[in-house]
C-alpha cells in the first residue's frame, strides 16, 4: 500500500522512456499521486498507451514523441509540456538500455577463442558503433533533458530530478561492458549534478534496479521457451530475496525520493535490488 504524497498533486512530471515497462509503471503511480505526468518516448504509440491507461484510471497524462538524443526534439517535447501543463518540477531519465553489439557472447575470454571459428563476439570484435550507442542513449540521453528540462527549475521550490543508474555501476557485469560504464557514469553525474545543483534549489538522485525482466534484458536473462539462462539463473542464486523485481518495487522508493520527506536528500543512487548489491556470494 503506497501512502498519498499530496505535495506531488498537480506536479508536472517529465519521464523519458515513458513508454517503457519500469518507466510505464512509474508514470502510472506518479499519476495516481495526482501529478500531472508527460511521457516521452521515441515510440509516441508506447507513451500514448502509457497516457491512455493513466487517463482510464482517473489520472493526467499526455504522451508525446521525444528523442532524448536529440535537442531540437526535446525542445519541441518541452514547449508541448510548458503549453499542457506548465514548468517541470521533477524530471525522471528513465529512457536508457543495452544493445547487442556493446555486449560480448562469453564471459570469460579463452585462448582458443582467438583462433576458433565460432559464431561468437569477444572483446576485440566489440563494435565501436555498438559502444557509442549504448553510451549515448545512456548518458547523453540523460545529460540532454536534464539541460532541457531543468533550466526552468532553476530557483523554485520542490524541484528535482531522478536518473535511473544499475547494479553493473557498483560493479561491472558480466558481458555488457559498455551498458555498465554507462551506468557507472549516470551514477557518477548524480553525484556532480547534485552538488552542482545544490545552490538553486534542485535535488539530484537516482535509483538503481537490480533485476527487473523487461524487453532489453529477456534475451540475456530467458530463453524463446521462457526458461531461465545460465544468467538468469546466476542473477536469482545471488539475489537473496529470490526473485527478479517487479515493476510495483520501484515506486515506494521513487515517490519518496520526488516527495518533500527527502527534502534533504540530493546525490544518493538508492539500490532497489532484493540485496543483490549487498551478497558478496558468500
Ligand atoms: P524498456 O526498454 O521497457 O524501456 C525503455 C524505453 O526507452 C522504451 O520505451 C524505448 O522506446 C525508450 N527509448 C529508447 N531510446 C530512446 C530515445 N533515444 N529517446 C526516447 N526514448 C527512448 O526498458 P526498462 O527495462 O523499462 O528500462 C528503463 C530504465 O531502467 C532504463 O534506463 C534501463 O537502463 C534501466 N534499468 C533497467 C533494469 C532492468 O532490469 N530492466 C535494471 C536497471 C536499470
């Protein structure tokens, strides 16, 4: 049961990769605080499905088509946002994810990697175009809003903005070597925007999901079948609440963050993991 913040009533909240399943379902429990929650995302149909279940529910919401990489899609997004419901108050990065080509087909390299002919992707055949992708969508997609969205906070109350970091900023995972220096440096920007920030009145933090099963992991975590990978089932062993998360485990955290009862809380990035951060596996 997710207590009422009434200070986030009639908030105008921008959430990028609004579209998306964690940031879908964040949307959905900022609406039902009574904010006033615009979705961005690259596909308009996504955030519009977002809007429209939000509305169902008593709740108000708008989608509209952004690209967090592009600044004039941005500012058109925000004039949108300024027209329909005003400044921003509380922006959410959430747009983000891996790609395939940042990520490597073993874990370890072997010697006999080098020679053999297998279908597989080391280290030395990471596609440069696969690493900046993944490092832009990460971390240029949540610089570029933020200079966007968070000007017009500047020297108002109640504002803040979250970014979502990950387990593999604490410590790299396996395989995905670029998504996991994304992260560490969404986690790392927290931490300077926040002190950056501190004088005008904007809080700065992030949460960071452990294992949540959504479109950009399913291939890494289950099979076509739906059973669990090697992966799948390493992440559950060292997981010692058992289990992925579930979208409902991200709002508790992330309405408290927007809320005035972290009035005095700015560049913290808060696991929301099941204890996977906390296992040394031991
Ligand atoms: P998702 O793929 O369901 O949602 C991502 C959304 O971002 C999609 O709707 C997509 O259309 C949108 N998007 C992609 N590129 C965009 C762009 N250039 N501009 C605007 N929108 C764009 O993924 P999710 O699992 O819900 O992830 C949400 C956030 O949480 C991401 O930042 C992700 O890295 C992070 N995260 C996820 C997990 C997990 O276990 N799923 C764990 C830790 C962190």
């Amino acid at each position: 049961m997710i207590p009422k913040f009434t200070e986030l009533k009639d908030k105008t909240i921008v959430i990028t990769g609004g579209g998306g399943i964690l940031c879908g379902e964040m949307a959905r429990a900022l609406a039902a605080q009574g904010a006033k929650v615009a979705i961005l995302d690259l596909k308009l149909e996504n955030a519009e499905a977002v809007a429209v279940s939000i509305k169902k529910d008593g709740g108000n919401a708008i989608g509209i088509e952004a690209n967090v990489l592009e600044m004039e899609s941005l500012h058109a997004a925000h004039q949108t946002v300024i027209d329909t419901y005003g400044y921003c108050d509380i922006l959410i990065n959430g747009a983000g994810g891996n790609h395939p080509k940042g990520t490597t087909s073993k874990t370890h390299l072997e010697v006999e990697d080098l020679s053999a002919d297998g279908d597989f992707t080391t280290f030395f055949d990471l596609d440069p175009a696969g690493i900046k992708f993944v490092f832009d969508l990460n971390f240029i997609g949540t610089l570029l809003p933020t200079q966007v969205f968070a000007k017009g906070m500047v020297g108002r109350e109640g504002c803040s903005v979250i970014n979502i970091s990950s387990m593999n900023a604490f410590t790299p995972l396996t395989k995905i070597p670029a998504y996991s220096g994304a992260k560490a440096a969404i986690s790392n920007f927290t931490q300077w925007l926040s002190v950056h920030f501190s004088k005008v009145g904007i809080r700065v933090n992030a949460i960071a999901p452990g294992f949540f099963l959504t479109d950009q992991n399913r291939s890494l975590l289950t099979t076509a079948e739906g059973q669990l990978t090697d992966r799948g089932n390493t992440i559950i062993s060292q997981t010692p609440m058992g289990r992925f998360g579930n979208p409902e485990d991200l709002p508790g955290t992330l309405l408290w963050l927007c809320s005035d009862g972290a009035a005095f809380v700015t560049g913290v990035v808060i696991p929301i993991d099941g204890g996977f951060s906390a296992f040394s596996g031991v």
